[in-house]
C-alpha cells in the first residue's frame, strides 16, 4: 500500500528557521497536506498543495513539492514556542478520498 | 472557528459499556465523514469511511460489530464502540468532508476514550 514518512524529531532554537520532510510513495497523489497537532488536541489543517504546484507559500510557511522525488518539506520560518507541535504530512490517493497519514515530526522549539 | 465538532472529548467508563462518539460538521453538509484511531504517540489510522445514507466501508482489520457507524444525516456521524475493553483505549477522530473533490478534510478535536 501506499506509504508516507517522516523524521520522527526536530529540535530548533527560537527565531530559526524549521524544515520539516516528508516522502511518499503514492505516484497518483493529488493533494498533500500539512497538519498540526497540539498535545491532546485534534489536528489543524495549516496548509496544503495541489500536485501540479511546486511551491506555495502562506505567511510563515512556506511548502516546496519535489514530485519528481516525491518529497514535500514544510518550512517554518521565525520558529516560536507555540509552533512546538508534532506536525503530520498527508496525502489523498486518487480516487480515494481518506488520507494517508505520515508517522509526524514532534517539533521541539527551544526558547 | 471549528467547522466540525466532536463530543464528548474525553470519557472514561469501565470494561463491557458502549460508548457512542458524535461527529457534526457545523457549517456544511458533509457526504464523507471518516473515522481515525490513534493511538499514543502514533500516527493516525483510517478505520472507516462513513457515507450518509449508506453503510459504512471498514478498514481491514477493523471489526464492524464492535465499531459501529452511522451516518443518518448530512451533518452527523457517530461512532459506538460497543462492549469496549481497555485495549479498545484510545483517541478516536472524526473528519469530514463536502461533496467537493479533494478538498482538505477538516477534524474533529478527537475523543480520548479510557476504558477501565
């Protein structure tokens, strides 16, 4: 089946930059998404990528599609404590409207 | 503003009791709603897909007597988990989605479901 990863950790300092990467293995694709997740909280939809784009950007974040490679990073720029948060990549198969769901990447932001 | 909600957010009862979770979208008819289990410090998993007015499709794996959906109308979905045991312990979250393709899903903020 298809598969979606990540790295399992980041640890940035306040006011760096945080990248955060994701590949998959689905070639049929279409969109793929980026979700936040607070402890015990449900997930938050940050942004998302249709799968002709390369890049989209939306304030602090900016998301870069490498279709080719099949690699989707998240990149957060100005990092802040609150932006501690385990952070999942997603996808929706073609035909298939559930998502696919990477491990998620625990974001740790160090003041 | 949430679009979708979920209630309750967190119950605990003890091992044999059914428990009905509640997933409403607020401010659109929702044909899709998806159910999602996660456990801790895990991804999610899709366990079902719940259509309204038709059954819902189960993931493998996933027993269809013990996770019952119903999607009665445009806007709401439950999920009983019937006789649950400690095992079936978990974060339970709901999503949902309108009829057009592709569009991002939006969650529930999840159900923490401590069985005793």
């Amino acid at each position: 089946g298809e598969d979606v990863e990540q790295s399992l950790f980041l640890s940035v300092r306040e006011g760096d930059s945080s990248v955060i990467n994701c590949t998959y293995t689905d070639s049929s694709s279409t969109y793929l998404y980026w979700y936040k997740q607070e402890p015990g909280a449900g997930l938050q939809l940050l942004t998302y990528i249709f799968s002709n784009m390369d890049m989209k950007q939306d304030q602090r974040l900016t998301v870069l599609l490498n279709k080719k490679d099949k690699h989707l990073s998240l990149r957060i720029a100005d990092t802040q404590t609150g932006d501690s948060a385990i952070y999942f990549c997603a996808e929706n198969e073609e035909g298939r409207r559930a998502l696919t769901f990477g491990s998620g990447t625990r974001l740790q932001v160090q003041p | 503003g949430a679009v979708v909600s979920q209630h309750p957010s967190w119950v605990i009862c003890k091992s044999g009791t059914s428990v009905k979770i509640e997933c409403r979208s607020l401010d659109f008819q929702a044909t899709t709603m998806f159910w999602y289990r996660q456990f801790p410090k895990q991804s999610l998993m899709l366990m079902a897909t719940s259509n309204e007015g038709s059954k819902a499709t189960y993931e493998q794996g996933v027993e269809k007597d013990k996770f019952l959906i119903n999607h009665a109308s445009l806007t709401l979905s439950t999920l009983t988990v019937t006789s649950a045991h400690p095992e079936d312990s978990s974060f339970y979250i709901c999503s949902a989605l309108g009829g057009i393709s592709n569009q991002p899903q939006h969650f529930g903020d999840g159900t923490r479901l401590s069985i005793l």
